[in-house]
C-alpha cells in the first residue's frame, strides 16, 4: 500500500461520545461525506474509559434525536440527584422520570461505535496518531502504522489528545484531577433514608465514625441505593470540588462508583492529599478505601480563552472543553459533535476549510451557554470556600439554586438545533 495516499475528507481521531457523536451528526445532515468519514481509535472496543458514566437527560435527547436508545446499553438508574454539604443540602428529581441514568463507558462506547458502523462509518481500532500537521491544501495525520492525508481533522482524543498538544502547543491548559473507584453495594444504601442526621454533625478530620462499623452496620444509613450524590464537604479544605457516589453496575452486578473530582481552581492554596476527602467520605459508610483500587485521570474543562479550532482542524469534547463545574463531559461531548458537523457540512459546501467561526458557534450555542455559566459558577463558588458560605449555599439557598440550575446549567439538550 503506498502510505501517503490515504486520503479522505474527514479523519477523526479518537473514537469516544465525540468523535462518535461528530460522525454520527455528520452521516445525518451530509450524509455523502459519510463514506468519506474515518475514525482512528487508538484502543479496540470495548475499551476500557476511566469514567463514573453518568448520563443526565440532555445525552438522551442528543442520542434520540440521532434515533439511539440507549436503553440498549446496561445501566442504572438513579431516581434523584442529591448535592450534600455534609450529608444534608439539595436533592433534584425529574418528575415521571430518572434524574441521571448511570452506564459503564466501555459498554456505552462500544455500542456507540456499533451503531456509528452500522451506518457505514469506517472505524479503525488499535492506531494511535502520533503527530499532525495542518498545511495549506490538506492535514497530515502520522500514526504508529501509516501516514494519513486528509482534507480536515476532528480532534476528539480527550483530555490528553494528541490534536490539541500538536495545533495549540502553547495554549494555557485548566484540567481537573480525578479519581475514581468501584466498590460493591454497600449495606446501609439498601435502607431507607435515616432520621438523625448524625453525620451531619461530623466535620472533616474528627475520628471517622463509620470505622467502629456503626454506620456499616445500618445505624445511620442516610443513603438510598437508587440515588446518586454530590457530596461538597471538601471545598473548605482547598478541593475545589465534591466526592461522587452513584449506583452503577458490572456484569448485571449492582455496585457503587466512587470519585473525587477537584477544579485545580484553589490549586495554589494548601490542600491534603486528593484521596483523602474521598476516604473519609467512604469511610463513612464503612468502606475502607485502601481495600480498593484506585485509579485517576485528568478531565480538560472549558475556558472562554481556549482556541478550539486552526485551518482544517477543530477540537470536540474534552479536547475542546468539558464542564469546570463538575466535570460532566458525556453530553457535552455529543453536544459538540452535533455542532462540529454542522460547522464541517457547511465548510465543504463553501470549500473552505478555515473553521473561523467555529469558536464562535460554540459559544452561541445552548452548550456553549451552559459551559459558560458552569465555567462562571465554579468561579464563582469554589472560591468561596469557607464553611459557612458553603453551608449557606446548599443548604439554605435551594431554591436559588434549581431556578439557576434550571435556567443556566441543564436542558440545553433541548435548544441545540434540530438535525
Ligand atoms: C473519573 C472520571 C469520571 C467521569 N464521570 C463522568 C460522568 O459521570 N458523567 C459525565 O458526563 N462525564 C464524566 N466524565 C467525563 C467524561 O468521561 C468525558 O468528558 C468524556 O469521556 C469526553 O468524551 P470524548 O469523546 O471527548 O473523550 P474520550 O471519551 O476520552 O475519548 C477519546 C478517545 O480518543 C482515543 N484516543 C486518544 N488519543 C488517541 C490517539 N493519539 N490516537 C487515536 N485515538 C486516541 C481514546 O482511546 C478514546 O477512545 C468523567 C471523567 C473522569 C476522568
């Protein structure tokens, strides 16, 4: 085969929710470019993605408008969302329906994939893009394997993509520290919610109670299993962020997944070790985190400052941005592959490949309103850190809170343009 004559209109590099989302979108509104379409995956599916895999209501209408249903894929859903400051604060429900659907990313993406090929989407695992180069007339896209000459490049590799590094590397980079783990269902989140609210009571650093097996044991079960929660108690300690606890699955097996997300916002001020918030918290429910593997990966959130596009390249997903505020990044990676492919159709049918108004399409856009107002409120609330503040804003301020939520941050699934 001669290596530089791979040629194609469309090369995607990465094969997650955006790049799949970028094809998808794009074998819809320009449906001739699809069998010009490529997908480079550096993994074989079903591959493994570090991710609590919770799906809110704007992803499903993304994928319904593309006549997915992801009921197909395995999951959990949770009836409420809870966001706590120790153990007490809002809890958000969607009425007739689930408040966040919770799937296992390696058998969501692989059956994203399955559909993208369906469709007659050329994907191919297990090559991993080393380098590009945008030139004046096409991009070159140098892999492990061969050499890759495209009319355009979508970057959808994710937070350490490869895309990005290669068109912006000097850009200011804002990424969050994450970690995750998988744990089974624990006793007292089969009970129903506890009266006393004796952990409320509880501040970080006293002796942690669940420890002596009280809480292990049902006593102060204050956990449904069918809900997930947010849980701020570390924003004081300088983690500018929550500790996660959403129901989930593992071969039909019920389980809970458990993280830490921190901003990096209150980065320069001193703050313990990132575990260590996240312990406590299991701890309470008397899981002994050493007792479980620990794995971590950062998340690229949004800036207003970030470039997301040069001559023949665009960025989707992470690599573009995922939400500062707590690092939602599913729907947002569908939301811009519906607008990179928008953006690509037109481009082709102008034959003109600057993607000068991509930024700018993003930011119009229903998803780029609400990553602006997530990258406005984790400005705005992280900061201001000091326990009376935080105790003031989840506990006493709900309804403030939902009407912002509401307005700002959620349903904007709703207001993208319709295919
Ligand atoms: C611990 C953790 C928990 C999270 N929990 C949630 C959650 O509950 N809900 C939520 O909405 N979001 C969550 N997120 C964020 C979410 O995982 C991401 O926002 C989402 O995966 C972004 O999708 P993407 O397609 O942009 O990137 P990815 O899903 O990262 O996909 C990128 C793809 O590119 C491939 N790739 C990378 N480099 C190359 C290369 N050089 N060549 C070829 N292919 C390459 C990768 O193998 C991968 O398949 C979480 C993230 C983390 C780290």
């Amino acid at each position: 085969m001669d290596v530089d004559s791979l040629k194609h209109d469309v090369l995607i590099i990465g094969g997650g929710p955006s790049g799949l989302s970028t094809a998808l979108h794009l074998q819809r509104i320009a449906p001739h470019l699809a069998p010009r379409i490529l997908i480079l995956e550096k993994a074989r599916y079903p591959r493994p993605k570090l991710c609590a895999g919770g799906l809110v209501l704007d992803a499903e209408i993304l994928l319904q408008r593309l006549g997915l249903d992801v009921r197909e894929v395995p999951h959990v859903d949770a009836k409420s969302i809870k966001f706590d400051f120790y153990g007490r604060g809002l809890n958000i429900r969607v009425p007739r329906k689930h408040a966040l659907r919770v799937i296992r990313r390696d058998e969501f993406d692989n059956w994203l994939a399955e559909k993208t090929r369906e469709l007659g989407i050329e994907i191919r695992e297990e090559v991993t893009v080393k380098n590009v180069f945008p030139q004046t007339d096409k991009v070159v896209v140098e892999t492990e394997q061969e050499t890759f000459h495209a009319q355009i490049v979508v970057g959808a590799d994710g937070s350490n993509g490869i895309t990005r590094r290669c068109i912006f590397p000097n850009a200011p980079v804002h990424t969050a520290r994450v970690l995750e783990v998988l744990t089974p269902e624990y006793n007292v989140i089969a009970r129903k919610r506890a009266k006393p609210d004796e952990a409320s009571s509880w501040r970080r650093g006293d002796t942690i109670p669940a420890m002596n097996g009280e809480i292990a044991s049902g006593k102060n079960a204050l956990r449904n299993y069918g809900d997930a929660y947010f849980e701020f108690s570390p924003v004081p300690d300088n983690i500018a962020g929550y500790v996660w606890d959403f129901p989930t699955q593992l071969n039909n097996k019920p389980m809970r997944c458990w993280g830490i997300y921190d901003t990096n916002l209150l980065a320069g001020e001193k703050r313990p070790q990132l575990k260590r918030p996240l312990a406590e918290e299991m701890a309470r429910f008397g899981i002994d985190l050493n007792d479980y593997e620990i794995k971590g990966y950062p998340i690229r959130w949004f800036s207003p400052q970030s470039p997301m596009s040069a001559s023949r390249v665009l960025l989707v997903g992470d690599a573009a941005g995922a939400d500062p505020l707590l690092g939602e990044g599913i729907s947002m990676a569908l939301g811009y592959g519906a607008l990179a492919a928008r953006e690509i159709s037109e481009s082709f049918q102008r034959n003109e490949f600057s993607f000068n108004g991509y930024k700018r399409r993003v930011v119009r856009s229903a998803l780029g309103q609400s990553l602006f107002a997530r990258w406005f409120i984790a400005h705005m609330i992280y900061p201001l850190k000091w326990r009376w503040f935080q105790f003031l804003l989840w506990r006493m301020m709900k309804p403030l809170l939902i009407l912002i939520a509401r307005v700002f941050v959620l349903n904007w699934g709703k207001r993208m343009p319709a295919l």
